[in-house]
C-alpha cells in the first residue's frame, strides 16, 4: 500500500486534485483516521478466503485496507465524479472491481452465487448515510441467498434502533424484522472528528450475521414483515388498535391476540419477537390472509 487515503492530507489532496466536495444527498462524509479505518476492514473481513461487496467506497479508503485483507473486493459506486477517482487511488488494488451503479438495482444474489461456486465466503462491507441504511439493509436481508456476514458503519441512533431489546424507546419494527434474520452485534463508536466534513452525530460499525435457521417459509415472511410494521403503526396506540386495523376487524383482532395469550391493552414496544412470531402463527392458523 503506497499512500494511505485515510488520512486528513492526503483525503484533502484528493479532494482538491479532483475538485470534489462532499454531496449532501448522498450522505458524504470521508474517514480520516487509518486505524479505525483498518480496524473495521479487519472486522469485516471475516476469513483468508472472503469476497467483499463494499457499498459506496468514496474516495477508496476503506476499499484499500478491504483490498490487503480480502481475496477480491467488488465495490459498488452511485456517484459518477468518484468512478475516475476511484481509477486511480486503488491503481495498486489489482483485486478490487468497481461497479458503476445504483447498489439497490444490482442482482445480488446472482452475483453472490457466482463467488460462492469459486469457493468464497461473501461478506458486506459499508459506510452508510443515514437516508439509505435501512433500504440497502433490508435488500441484503430480504436476499434468498445468505452473507456470511453484513458489517456496516451508520449513524448511532440508527444502530441501536437495530440492536434494540422490547420496552425501550429504540425498540421499533426494524429491530424485530432485523432480529428474526440476524444475530446483531455494535462493534465499536465512531466519533465524529475522524471525519471529513464532520458531522453533527456519532456513528457505531455494526456486524449482522444471518441465523442458521429461519422460521417462517420464505413465502410467508413478506406477510409477518407487514404484520410487524403495522403493530408499530402508532406507537402511543395499544397492540389491540393497530393489530384491529391491520386486521380490519377488531373483535377479530382480539381473539387472534387471546389466542397468542397477548394482552390486548398492551403496546407493540412490549411484545418480543417470539411473541410475534406466535402471533402471526395463529393468524395464519385462523386464515387470516393479507
């Protein structure tokens, strides 16, 4: 590795050569401290044997450490002016691919078999900007086809949202969607003067692995996932109100809850994903169908 980009100099060398400036939409904010910037590559990389999707490189400074750990990394761009910027600061990187293109209209599990015939794990690496976390993180659970492992940086408030336990104030239905498919773990804090521009809150690196199993048939889970988003419909509401809405039927609503032993005054924060994957059992078990 010739010239470490992840350092406040050469970011601003970089950036100044290419006439570049952090775009707002895209949530642009440049690590400027090697060793986090390291350190999350050695997280992410999981095996000697890994192929990395890496979302939205940037400039390439994680790329480049992913590149030193990783058998191959293949990272995907949205930004046009970053595709000759990335050409030259990963010139050295002979085994990083650059993909020009929108991630969330990529094949992803096309591509991920075609590295796994070859014998790889595949792992997803990425700095995500808190207005596309969540879509980009349901499009890589949502894949029929497993990671080993889903390493991402994100704003905080976001992470513990994930990692969220039943009765706090984080605990919505991401954090129950995302618990069913993952083991969730927050790796460690960012803070935010290793960035360039700063931004206004602190981010967490978080590691998602898949669950050996899941519980649900492939084709019933889109139905589980909009049953859990419409519990958490209006949070100060009781389970009973919004369970009765999504039903369309409140006495029918209340049975199916007695009959998952669910307190119909109690609200969605409280009930635990066990508690709604019992309750979508019985749903489907009455055939109620949505």
């Amino acid at each position: 590795m010739k010239k470490v980009i992840a350092t406040p100099s050469r970011t601003k060398e970089i950036l100044e050569t290419y006439q570049l400036f952090a775009k707002k939409n895209y949530g642009q904010n440049f690590l400027v401290e090697p060793g986090i910037v390291e350190k999350i590559a050695r997280l992410a990389v999981i095996s000697d044997h890994c192929a990395v999707f890496e979302i939205g490189p940037g400039i390439g400074a994680l790329t480049q450490f992913l590149a030193e750990y990783a058998k191959e990394v293949t990272a995907f761009e949205i930004d046009d002016r970053l595709i000759p910027v990335l050409a030259d600061t990963l010139q050295d990187q002979k085994n990083v691919t650059v993909i020009h293109g929108d991630f969330l209209e990529q094949d992803i599990s096309m591509l991920m078999q075609a590295k796994q015939r070859q014998g790889l794990d595949v792992v997803v690496a990425a700095n995500l900007p808190y207005y596309i976390t969540t879509p980009i993180l349901f499009k890589l659970f949502e894949s029929p086809v497993a990671f080993q492992a889903i390493t991402v940086m994100m704003q905080k408030e976001v992470a513990d949202r994930f990692a969220a336990v039943p009765s706090t104030k984080e605990y919505n239905a991401l954090s129950v969607l995302t618990q069913y498919r993952c083991h969730v773990k927050q790796l460690m804090k960012i803070p935010t003067e290793v960035f360039q521009p700063r931004p206004a809150v602190e981010s967490a690196v978080v590691q998602f692995t898949f669950k050996p199993q899941r519980e649900l048939q492939a084709g019933a889970e889109p139905q589980f996932y909009e049953m859990v988003k419409a519990c958490f419909k209006q949070r100060r509401k009781t389970i009973l109100n919004n369970y009765g809405e999504y039903c369309g039927d409140k006495q029918l609503a209340r049975d199916i809850l007695a009959a998952a032993d669910i307190d119909a005054g109690i609200r969605a924060e409280a009930l635990t994903l066990d508690r709604y994957l019992t309750l979508f059992s019985v749903q489907q078990e009455r055939g109620l169908s949505k």
